[in-house]
C-alpha cells in the first residue's frame, strides 16, 4: 500500500503543476484588468497604474510570474490581494471557518440520510415508500438550487418569517453569550442547510440503493438468511459493509467541497465563505487571490481522489489482493 500512495501522490505533483500553470496562463490572458474596479478612484491615474503592475509584477511576462508564484507558493505565501492589499492567506483563513461549518453539517447530514434512504428504498424495493422515496429525490434534484433557494427565502422568510433573509448572525451578534451564539448560527444556516441537503440527497442514496440491491442478491447474503439470522444484522453487518464502496468514493471526493464553498449558494444567502470570496476575486479580477483559491482547490482536489482509492484498498479486501499479484 505504501507503493502505491507514494506513486499516487508522485501523480499529484505532475498534476498539481499542470492545472496551475494552465489556470495561471488563462487568468492573464482573459479580458479585463485589475485596475478596472479602481476607475472610479479620482488618484487611480496612469502612474499609479504602472506602480501597481510594477509591485505586483505584472508587467513582466507570463512565464517570469508563474515562476515567482511556483516560488512562493512553495513557502505557502500566496501573496497580498491586489483590491485591498490584505494577504491572501489571511482573506482565505478569514473564511475557512464559516465555509467548513455550512459544509460540514451539509455532508453528514447528506451521508447520514442518503445512506439511510437509499438502504431503505432497496430493502423495500417496489414499495409505495420506494416509488415516493425515489420520485421526491429526483424532484428536489432537477430543481436548480438557486431557484429553490430563492424561493425558501421568499415563504420561510419573508412570508412566514421561521428564519433570517441572510447572514449567518444577527446584529447583536457579540453581545450574546456563547451558548446563545451557537443558537443563532445554527438558526441562520438551517435554511441554507437544509436547501442544500434536499438537493444533494438523490445522488447519494441512488447509490446506496443500487449498491445494496447488487449486494443483497450476492450468495454470501442468501447464505446469511438461510442460516437464521435476523434481518437488520444481515442488512447492516453484512450487505451494507460491502455496499459502501461507492460511498468512501464519494466521501473521498466531497473533501474539495468542504472547504471549496459555492459560489451560487454562499451568494444568495449572503454567507462570507470562501465561495462568495471566489466570486469576488474573480469579478475584482484579482489575480493573486484567484490563483490562491484555484490551487487550494486542486490540491484538495487530488488529495481526495488519493484518498478514495485508499479507502477503496482499506474497505474492500479483493483489492489489496488484487494489487498484489500485478
């Protein structure tokens, strides 16, 4: 196994290198300059242009900045925001928090139920329940999330008034105690949360339960029933190991979305993650910031599908057997 995470991680570097000099060759050629949202700044004159594209480097050619960005990265130092001059690190850190909160409750709520739905739907295969089950599912999942947002905000909001419009804390935020504080997050991000969920749940639990229908006709199963034992201990101690397969694969590549945030999501609800950051970066045409995401983003990106393939070797033994005789 070491063998194999060493030459997986090998590919990482390879790949790492390539999406970012590519990212980084596309960001300088695309339309648009920094220093369009600084027009209207009345001292932004031709020569503060020329100083900033001198401090900032950007009047060198593209090949001269890859390698000082390569440089630097290798110190982790992403640099410093060309809009306020902030470094970017200390922007991305700023909004890691608020982004790995939301996400987090987001993904075990999404496993937890998933996994619950999609084992249920199979053991109960045909079924009313299943034949609802799986038609909301793909309900929630063909509306457009900003769409469905937009209209949770509307009747729980504004029309029913259950949860805030936006933000994830109230004004008097600071004057709360700490228990109370916790309380007006959590009641914050419920809508949010809860958006999110019902949209991402058909994915997971169609999964599931096509994994579980395969493995329940598996013979070892059979076997299991002939011998007497009792439902919920075949489902659960033995099918349900053997179907998770898909599940590590999934949970290896929701890593990226953990921290990555949504752009959409985090704008419509007004959440200060690293979604709206993105968004911000991009339409400020910030380059340094932008590149800083980007390749956080790759990383977390290639690390997960590492991570996957070695959750498959640690859950599935045929593999680790497998990759032995090659």
């Amino acid at each position: 196994m070491l063998n194999f995470i060493v030459k997986r991680l090998a590919n990482v570097v390879v790949l790492f290198f390539g999406i970012t000099l590519l990212s980084f060759i596309v960001i300088h050629v695309a339309p648009g300059k920094p220093f369009l949202t600084m027009e209207f700044n009345p001292k932004m004159d031709s020569a503060a242009k020329k100083k900033i594209e001198q401090i900032y480097g950007l009047n060198r050619p593209v090949w001269v900045q890859y390698k000082e960005w390569i440089h630097r990265f290798s110190r982790f130092d992403f640099g410093y925001s060309i809009s306020d001059g902030v470094a970017v690190k200390d922007k991305i850190l700023q909004r890691i928090p608020v982004t790995l909160a939301i996400n987090g409750i987001t993904l075990v709520l999404i496993f937890f139920l998933g996994i619950l739905l999609g084992v249920s739907g199979a053991v109960r295969k045909g079924s009313w329940y299943d034949r609802c089950a799986t038609f909301g599912m793909f309900l929630f999942f063909s509306l457009p999330t900003f769409w469905v947002s937009l209209l949770a905000i509307q009747f729980f909001s504004v029309h029913l008034g259950w949860f805030p419009v936006s933000g994830i804390k109230s004004l008097d935020f600071e004057y709360f105690s700490f228990g109370k504080k916790a309380v007006d997050f959590l009641w914050h991000i419920t809508l949010p949360v809860a958006v999110s969920v019902i949209g991402a749940l058909a994915g997971i639990s169609r999964y599931v339960r096509e994994r579980m229908l395969s493995v329940l006709r598996e013979e070892y199963v059979t076997f299991a029933k002939a011998k007497g034992l009792p439902s919920r201990t075949v489902i659960y101690e033995h099918a349900l190991k053997n179907a998770l397969l898909p599940v590590v694969t999934l949970l290896g590549l929701s890593l990226p979305s953990l921290l990555g945030g949504s752009v959409i999501f985090e704008s419509i609800f007004s959440i200060p993650g690293i979604g709206r950051l993105f968004f911000e970066a991009v339409m400020s045409r910030d380059y340094p910031l932008i590149m800083g995401l980007l390749s956080i983003s790759a990383l977390l990106t290639l690390l997960s599908n590492v991570l996957a393939d070695v959750g498959y070797l640690m859950v599935d033994p045929r593999i680790r057997l497998a990759g032995k005789h090659e």
